[in-house]
C-alpha cells in the first residue's frame, strides 16, 4: 500500500501478454534497472521490494521471495 501510494508499481506500465501476465521481454529488459537500484542503495527496503517484482515478473520466484524478505527485513530494521 505504501509504495503504491508513492505512484506506480513496477511493471504496471510495461507491456503484458494478453492472459494479463508481464511480458517476458519487456521484464527482461526492466530488470537491470531493478538491479541497479539496490546496488546503488542496499538499505532501501523500496528498492529491494521492487526487485523482488522485477524477479518475480521474470519467473524466478525464489530470488523474488528473497528479495521481498530482504525488503520487509530492511523496512522493520528501519521503523523500530
């Protein structure tokens, strides 16, 4: 809710195939950016949990779960 709020979420604006599914060259392409983001800053929770979308839109689940743990791990640590 709360990156949501922020604007849009990642893979939102790319394009999807028509069963309503990112499509998978338009994942693949985006998930430098993704990449990129959490080397430049690895303590920001909202970087880490776009990862996990970009990981998760590219159709590796077990990156994408570690991802968004990393990611409610660094937002906990953050708001204590």
């Amino acid at each position: 809710k709360q990156l949501a709020s922020e604007g849009p979420l990642p893979f939102t604006e790319v394009e999807h195939t028509a069963s309503g599914r990112v499509d998978r060259a338009a994942a693949d392409a985006a998930f430098p950016a993704f990449a990129d983001a959490v080397d430049a800053e690895p303590d920001n929770w909202r970087a880490w949990f776009k990862l996990g979308m970009a990981y998760d839109a590219a159709g590796d689940r077990k990156r994408a779960r570690a991802s968004i743990r990393q990611a409610i791990a660094l937002e906990k640590a953050n708001s204590a």
